[in-house]
C-alpha cells in the first residue's frame, strides 16, 4: 500500500500529459460501458489505498464548506454556526467559503478526521471518483491525481481498461 502512495508521488507528475489526453476523451466511451467500470475501479483503489497512511487531501487543500456543513459541524463543537465560521471558514475570491488552514484544523496527528461523522459534504465525496459526472471532469480529474493517490490509481487503471480511446 505505501508502495503504491511512493509510486504515485513520482509517476502522478510524469504521467500529468499523458493522463490529460486520456481524461479530455473519457467521455466519448459510452456511460453504460464506463461507468459501472468506474465503480469498480474506486472501489479497488480504496482497497488498496488505506486514507489513513495519507491524508494528502486534508493537507494540501481547504475543503469547500456549505451552509448546511457548517451548521451540521458547530451543532457538534457546540457552538453557534456564526462562532464556527469566524473562527473555521474563509471565503475565496468567487465568494466560495471554504475551511480556513493547511493542514486542516480537523486533522489529527494520525491522519484521522476529528469531525468525521460530521465533515463536510466536500471530504465526503472527495476525489469523486465514483460519481456519474466524471467523464465531464478532465480538469477536476487531473488536478486530483496530483492530490491523491487513489485518483492516481483510478485514471492509471481506466486507461488499461480502455486503451484505445
Ligand atoms: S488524498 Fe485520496 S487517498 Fe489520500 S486521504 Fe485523501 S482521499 Fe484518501
Ligand atoms: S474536515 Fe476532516 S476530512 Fe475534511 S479536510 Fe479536514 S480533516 Fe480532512
């Protein structure tokens, strides 16, 4: 498993050009074809890839954060949503609010979540490898194999699944 995150930190970048040409055309493969292949492959690569060995997603980028995640986390902290976003949210230029800290503030020392039950929407389908709409992500896609090794893993083992596209 820590081979495989070892791998990932040196191949993710060598094969960014390669992978973008690939994602730009996953959506020309039938969804009936790609998507129940695209299930299966995140579920492989979350068998494989244990989140706790890596964390790379709540150390390298704020998680969005939504009007009802917020509400839900300071329900738990016991505190009043506005406390929680003065002291927890920043909003990006677009007006997007976000988790304020890199790291995150939620992480623990073990690589473990401290709101897990409660964590944002974002951290809970991150990096969307299972949904329908990735074949219209290329950007999204890319950026997040670059992030994480589970992305990585999807994308390397699509295109041995789909050579030809
Ligand atoms: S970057 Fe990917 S593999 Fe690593 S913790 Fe986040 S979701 Fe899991
Ligand atoms: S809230 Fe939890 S899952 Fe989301 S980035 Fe922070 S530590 Fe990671």
């Amino acid at each position: 498993m820590d081979e495989l995150i070892d791998q990932w930190k040196v191949q993710s970048k060598e094969q960014k050009d390669e992978n973008n040409r690939f994602l730009k055309n996953v959506w020309t493969i039938p969804k009936a074809e790609f998507l129940p292949k695209l299930q299966e492959t995140h579920q492989e690569a979350f068998q494989k890839i244990d989140c706790l060995s890596c964390a790379n997603c709540c150390k390298t980028t704020p998680a969005i954060i939504t009007k009802g995640d917020a509400s839900r986390i300071a329900k738990h902290m016991n505190i009043a949503p506005k406390q929680f976003i003065r002291q927890y949210v920043i909003e990006d230029i677009n007006g997007d609010m976000m988790l304020n800290g890199v790291p995150c503030r939620f992480l623990n020392e073990d690589n473990s979540c401290s709101i897990y039950d409660v964590r944002p929407e974002a951290c809970r389908r991150y990096p969307h490898t299972d949904e329908a709409e990735y074949p219209n992500r290329t950007s999204l896609n890319l950026a997040n194999t670059i992030v994480c090794p589970a992305a990585y893993y999807v994308v390397e083992r699509l295109k041995t699944q789909f050579p030809t596209i």
